[in-house]
C-alpha cells in the first residue's frame, strides 16, 4: 500500500487567503487528483471542490468563494483513475486561517496607529467624548496610517476618546476595531478682570478692562445687580479688551454695587 498526504501553506493575495495544497506522495495507478473543502469536520457543507488535477502545488484559486480570516476548514484529497474515486482517500487536514491584527494606537501620537495585519484597504478614525464610542463629534476614513486633526470640531478642555477600525477594498470592516486611546484638548483660562474691581468709581459710564486670551475672538461682558448675574442690566460682546459703559443703555444709580464679568 502507498501512503501519501497534502501539505498546506496559507497564502496571501491581495487580501485574499489562498491555501497552497502540495501532494507529497503519488498513489500508484491514479491518473488524476480532487481536493474537496468543507467548513465542517463531518464534511457536508463543501465550499469548495476542484477540477481534476494532475500537477502540483495548487492554489486555492481566487474564483472560489473568499476563505474569511480566524476560521477553520476542513480539507481532503482524493484520487481518481478513469473519473472514478481511487484507493483511500486521504486524510482529513484542518486549516487553520490567520486572524487580523486590530490597528494599535501610538502612544503619545495624536492620530497614528499601527496597520492592521494583514494590512486594510482603508482606516476610518473616530472620536467621541464618551469611551463606548457611542457619541461619534467627528470621522475620517484615510488610506495610511495616520491622520491630522480638524479645526474647529472639538471643544476646548474636554477629553475624547479615538479609535481606529480597518476597512477592506470593498468597504466593509476588516477585523475589530483598536482599543480606544484618548486625548485632551488645551483648556482656555478665563480673563483676569483688571478694572475696575472693588472699587469705588466716580463715573456713571466706567470704563472695565481686561487681560486678553490668545484663544478667542471676541469676548462677552455683562454687569448686573446681583452677584450671579442672572439679570444684568447691560451686556455686550467685544473684540477688544476694554469697553465704556454706552450712554444710552440703562443708567447706573450711584451709592449701588455692581457686579461684572
């Protein structure tokens, strides 16, 4: 009795997994060789079954329906004489396909990852102000493996979380997307009030000034009665750091306390 066995080497092709199958032993008086693949050990759901062969290695050819990554297959070879099965048929042999690396965040690298193994077509960046992700403030599908950031999208002083998740060349995910890393944007410290500030002034049209923030544009002012400020008697916004109070808003009484900010 001739023994004889396949050896199995997974392949890569354009994203494609592609088992390369090499028939180490001939049986005597076959003409022709089939493998069959099945995605069960019982075999009766067959994926995939050949032409005739009568040369080795073959290829798992890309017409047939795509293999999907982390999954196991099953495969056997048999050989034929006339277009009849021949002798034994081999032995059953498990494929085990590779899995997909998730994208891994740099650290202390706003915006860069690591790629995916075996590498995606594209990477859609995400952020969030929550970590679940569920709250998605901005999104970017990019074809490398970094990204800048937006202008204009997210707060100041807030903390928000990223993520990276591949994409393959029909746009559909492509493994699990990355842990989730975070960043925090500058926070903006608040003008200092420079005048007047507990004092007493003379004039019913003071002038208030202030220290400039290189943040902002523009700057709100309101003075009122009350020390939270829920109803002021006068406000405006500002691009300078200092403003008169206007002639025709409503009058200042004198020997009364006003608040601003």
């Amino acid at each position: 009795m001739v023994f004889w066995f396949i050896i199995l080497f997974i392949g890569q092709v354009l994203g494609q997994i592609q088992p390369k199958f090499n028939l180490t032993t001939a049986v005597s008086g076959a003409d022709a060789y089939q493998i069959i693949m099945t995605t069960d050990v019982d075999e009766s759901d067959h994926i995939w079954i050949s032409d005739q062969l009568n040369s080795f290695p073959v290829t798992y050819p890309s017409s047939a329906p795509a293999l999907e990554y982390g999954m196991v297959y099953y495969a056997r070879i048999i050989a034929l004489k006339d277009g009849n099965i021949h002798g034994i048929p081999g032995n059953l042999v498990l494929i085990q396909t590779p899995t997909i690396s998730k994208p891994l965040i740099m650290d202390g690298s706003l915006f860069s990852w690591g790629a995916t193994d075996p590498p995606s077509a594209t990477y859609e960046v995400s952020v969030s102000p929550v970590q679940d992700m569920s709250n998605i403030v901005w999104a970017a599908m990019v074809s490398g493996t970094n990204t800048g950031q937006p202008e204009n999208v997210f707060n100041w002083g807030t903390t928000y979380y990223w993520q990276v998740q591949g994409f393959d060349g029909d746009g559909n995910p492509f493994g699990d997307p990355s842990e989730s890393g975070f960043f925090q944007t500058e926070s903006i410290e608040p003008p200092t009030l420079n005048s007047p500030v507990g004092e007493q002034v003379s004039s019913l049209t003071p002038t208030f000034s202030w220290s400039a923030v290189s943040q902002v544009s523009q700057y709100l002012i309101s003075v009122g009665t009350d020390e939270e400020l829920a109803s002021p008697v006068w406000g405006t916004n500002i691009a300078e750091v200092s403003v008169t109070y206007p002639q025709d808003a409503m009058n200042l009484s004198r020997g009364v306390s006003y608040f601003w900010q």
